[in-house]
C-alpha cells in the first residue's frame, strides 16, 4: 500500500549540549516518509540518526527548519498540541525500551492508550492483548517487564508502540541489542505491519543486512544526510 507523504522535515538545524559542548548535532537534514514505505538510516556512532528520530518524533523541537504531519506543519504547536500529535500518529521504540519494570506486558501496552484517552479499561486491556498476540506474547500478558527476556522486551515495546495505530513508527535501533534470530523476527514483524497495515517505518541501525532490505536507505554523517538510495541501488547519489 502506498501513499502520500506521511512525515516529512525540511531544513532541520538541532544543536544539542551547552557553551563548549555544544554539538552542532543536524545540519541541514530533509526527509519525506511515504506510507507504506520502510526506510532506514545508516552511519557511524555520533553522526545524528538518533537526534533526527527525535525531532521527526516530536520529543525534541530542532532549532531550526520544519517537521510535518501529512504534510501539516507541527513544529509550532504547544507541547501539549505536540504531545497529543505524537501519543496519536507516531509509535516510538526506544533502542534501550524503557518499559516499566515492575508493570506486566500488558499494563506496558496500555500506557499509550492511557496518554490519549479515547479508550475504556476494558478497551485498552482487549487491544493490548490483541497487539501482545500479535507479537507472539500472547501467553505473557500479566509477566512483569523484568521477568521477560531481551527479545521478549523487545516485542513489549513494538506492542507498545503500535498501541494508538500510529501511522509511523520510528525506532531507534530496535534490534540493537538482540540476538541475530530475534532481531530479524522483530524487523520482520514491523516491516510486516507496514505492508499489511499501511503504515511507514523509520528506522536507525547498524546492522547492514537490515538496512538492505529496506525500501530506501539513507546515509548520515556528521549531521547530514550524505545519500539515500533505494533497495539494491546502492550507489545512486541524493
Ligand atoms: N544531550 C546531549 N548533549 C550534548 N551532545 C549530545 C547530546 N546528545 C547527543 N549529543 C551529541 O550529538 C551527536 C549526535 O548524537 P546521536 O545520539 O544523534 O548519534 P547517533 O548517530 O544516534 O549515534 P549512535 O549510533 O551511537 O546511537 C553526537 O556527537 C553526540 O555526542
Ligand atoms: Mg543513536
């Protein structure tokens, strides 16, 4: 399913750090995230892919330059304006998930559906253990966080992040740190829920194999986005 554009920056600028700190963290980057498509952001430690999920994610404002939903610019709004926006279109997965340790998997799951308030309790318990099915955890429901293994964890957090139908998902090194096997059944399980569900997915990661079977893969160094290529085309200039 493919579509429109569903997120979008232009110009971002975002230092980050104080005085002599100060990073100049994005310079310059664009990017437009079509639905139904799944893209992938490569380069070395520091470059910035993590600094760009967050404002393409509404958690961090950029100091300069534009983010847009459908085409919607955003960067303007209150934070609870931007709030509300990313608890409904964006899911995020975290590279270290932050789930809450001493809450079961499904409470985890509910919490996003709490933020936006739309649903009952009952509600949100069914979903959240429909999306726990879905991710293969259907016998887990009420396990603590902590008492679940990484990949288990892991597939927590993917429930969590589709837990409001987010249009995008972003996610930071989802795989990051998992074994080979889950990690490809947890890239295997988003890149499923895009073609199937209509969704986009951006993604930061350092596994090549991963990158490749993306969509579009796009190159960052210091701050820019260097490249971007579509799958099999790797050396086609941005
Ligand atoms: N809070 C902060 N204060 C100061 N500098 C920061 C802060 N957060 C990140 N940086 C710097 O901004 C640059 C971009 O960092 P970022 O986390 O986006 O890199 P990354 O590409 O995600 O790296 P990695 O692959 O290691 O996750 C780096 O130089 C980093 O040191
Ligand atoms: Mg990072």
């Amino acid at each position: 399913m493919n579509g429109g554009i569903c997120l979008s920056c232009e110009a971002i600028e975002r230092y980050l750090g104080e005085e002599e700190e100060r990073v100049h963290a994005l310079r310059g980057v664009s990017l437009d995230i079509e639905t139904g498509s799944v893209h992938a952001v490569v380069g070395p430690s520091g470059c910035g892919k993590s600094t760009l999920l967050y404002v393409l994610g509404l958690l961090d404002l950029p100091d300069a330059g534009q983010v847009a939903i459908e085409s919607e610019p955003v960067s303007h709004l209150s934070d609870d304006e931007l709030a509300h926006k990313r608890n409904k279109f964006i899911g995020f997965i975290f590279q270290f998930h932050f789930l809450m340790d001493e809450f079961t998997a499904q409470e985890n799951v509910t919490i996003p559906m709490r933020k936006l308030g739309q649903l009952s309790d009952a509600q949100m318990r069914e979903r959240a253990a429909d999306l726990l099915e879905a991710v293969g955890l259907g016998d887990k429901l009420r396990r603590l966080s902590r008492h679940l293994s990484g990949g288990e964890q892991q597939r927590v957090a993917i429930a969590r992040a589709l837990a409001n139908d987010p249009r995008v998902i972003l996610a930071d090194e989802p795989t990051g740190n998992l074994d080979t096997a889950n990690s490809e059944r947890a890239f295997e399980l988003l890149q499923n829920l895009v073609h199937d569900r209509g969704k986009a997915l951006l993604l930061a990661t350092h596994n090549p194999a991963i990158a490749e079977a993306c969509d579009w893969t796009h190159e960052m160094k210091d701050g820019r986005i260097t490249a971007s290529h579509a799958r099999g085309q790797r050396n086609s200039n941005f």
